[in-house]
C-alpha cells in the first residue's frame, strides 16, 4: 500500500473525528471565548437534541433507507405531550411516555408503508413530513402552546453538575451502540444494509428489520422534540421545522452512510457535536447572519463528499482483479 493509499484510508475512516478537532481548533483560534469551560458545554447541550434524533436516523441510514418526517415527529410528538398536560394534567413523566408513544406510531406509519405497501422510503417519509405537521397544525390551529415550569425545570435540571439533556444524550447514544454493536437485532442491520438479498437468502427476518428501524427513528425523533421543548418551554407551527436536515447531516457527517451498511452511534454524536460546533462557532466569531447558511451548506457538502469517496474506496477493495495464468 502506498502513503497516498494509507493516507487516502485514514482521511475516510478519521474524516469525522478529524472534521470536528479542525472546526473546534479554527474557531477556537479566531474566538479564545469559544473553548471556555461553560461554552464547550453549552455546545455539547445544544447538540443533545440533534444527536438524540441522528442516532435514530443511524438506524435507517444504516438499511440505506431516509427519513425526512423527523422534525415533523419531534412537532406533532411534542404537541401531544403538551395537549395531554395541558388538557388531562399529567406530570412531566407521563407527558414523556405519551410523546415517546406517538413518535412510535408515526414511525409505525411510516414502516407500514414502506415496508407493507413497498414505497420508496423518500416518497413516504416525504408525504408524511407534511402529513404530520399539517395534521399537528390543525390540532392547535397555528396558536402557539405554552409548557408548565415543571416542563422547564427538568431541561434547565443537571445531575451532578451534567445537564439532563445531555445525559439523556448520552444514553440513548450508549444503549444505541450496545443494539447494533451487540446484539443479533444489530447485526441483522448491519447484513441488511449491506445486502439486503443476502440477508434475506440467509433467512433473516428483512421487514421485520427494516420496519424497527423507522419505529426507532420515530421514537427518537420524538424524544428529540421533547428534549428540546424542555429547554424552550414554548412550542408555535414552525418547531422542528426543517430539524430533519440537521438530523441527516449530523449522521452524514459523523460517518453514517447514505448507501447503508456503515455507520454507528457514535456517528451520532460526532456528527450532532459538528453541526453544533459550526453554528455556535460562526456566531462567537460574528459571521454575518446571511452568511451563515453558506458556510453550513458547505460543512454538509463536505461531508456528502466523504461519504462518497468512502464509498467509491470500499468498491475498490472489494474488486478483485483476475491475473491470467503464466505459463
């Protein structure tokens, strides 16, 4: 193997690892106030939303399958939450289970049609992107929906000196890795995104794979949406509009292949810490605001093009040449 071959290989396997030291050394060279101790964790609690719903996305990103009703999840999931404190005074905890619950069915909804009805995964979670929201808006009629401050206090809440939201964060984060990692549910992922036709010649059960993944996209999404109303109190017709971009992106970013097969939790978190770290870091640094759309633009295409030459690199090594027989 030549340097350029290793350095070709260590550029795609640390790509994401090495993106996000790179932003958070550029920025913190222009911005000293962005490596400060309570700014670094600021970041990493802003990112808990995001990531929580990119892990979910790992799961379908990893059956080379999409899903782009994320933010309308996070919205109509958060809603029922606050309809069911406001309406039937449930606490916080029940209000969580209530959103985790809807984020299941909506996935449900969407792994019934993709996988009963056979539709291509982007026509689906495209149509139910609006369906959801468009259904969540008629419930509330565009008026804007305030939590209790008992909703605000568990987002604002730390235990032992670790905000909640990222140590939810950091759960899902971790028992997501324990799934694919180690157990037989994510080794069946992982074959079905690598070949789905093998997978289903070797006897696993396929749509049953395939339907959890968007079950687990939901629910997540879902939890997302609650995280982050915990920290804002406040949901109007415009939350979680366009989350889903940041969602893919995070994954993309982190690692996770558009193409399936590749990716992990940790592609999650590393990617959710980039998207993150850019925007926090364009403002520490003043960028003007119209800028800023731009540069994540780029940050985003930067990362589909990883994505790509990682692909076309592991076609490489999959190739075998021929060498006709001498005599």
């Amino acid at each position: 193997m030549t340097s350029t071959q290793g350095a070709l290989d260590v550029a795609t396997r640390m790509g994401a690892v090495l993106m996000l030291v790179a932003i958070v050394l550029v920025f913190g060279v222009l911005t000293p106030g962005f490596l400060a101790p309570d700014s670094l964790a600021n970041t990493v609690k802003q990112s808990s939303f995001i990531g929580i719903a990119a892990v979910g996305m790992v799961f379908v990103l990893l059956t080379a399958g999409i899903d782009l009703s994320v933010g309308s999840v996070m919205f109509l999931g958060s809603l029922v939450a606050g309809l069911v404190m406001r309406d039937a005074g449930a606490g916080v905890g029940l209000a969580l289970l209530a959103c985790l619950a809807t984020g299941a069915i909506l996935g449900a909804i969407n792994a019934v049609l993709i996988v009963g009805l056979r539709v291509i995964p982007f026509i689906v979670t495209l149509s139910t992107l609006f369906l959801y929201r468009g259904f969540g808006t008629w419930l509330t009629e565009s008026r804007q929906l305030d939590f209790p401050d008992e909703v605000r206090s568990f987002g604002l809440a730390s235990v032992g000196g670790i905000p909640v939201p990222i140590l939810i964060f950091a759960a899902v984060a971790l028992l997501a890795h324990v799934i694919l990692r180690h157990t037989a549910f994510g080794r069946h992922v992982y074959a079905f995104g690598n070949d789905p036709l093998a997978a289903a010649k070797a006897g696993l059960p396929v749509r049953r794979i395939q339907a959890t993944v968007y079950v687990v996209s939901g629910t997540l999404a879902a939890l997302a949406g609650f995280v982050l109303i915990s920290q804002i109190g406040r949901l109007d017709a415009g939350f979680g509009e366009g989350r889903e971009f940041d969602v893919i992106a995070a994954a993309v970013l982190g690692g996770a292949s558009l193409f399936g097969g590749i990716g992990g939790a940790g592609s999650a978190v590393l990617g959710a810490l980039t998207i993150q770290a850019v925007k926090a870091g364009l403002v520490f640094s003043g960028v003007n605001l119209y800028l800023q759309p731009l540069l994540q633009g780029a940050v985003i295409l930067l990362a589909v093009f990883l994505d790509g030459l990682r692909e076309a690199r592991l076609r490489s090594l999959r190739r075998r040449v021929i060498r006709p027989r001498t005599a």
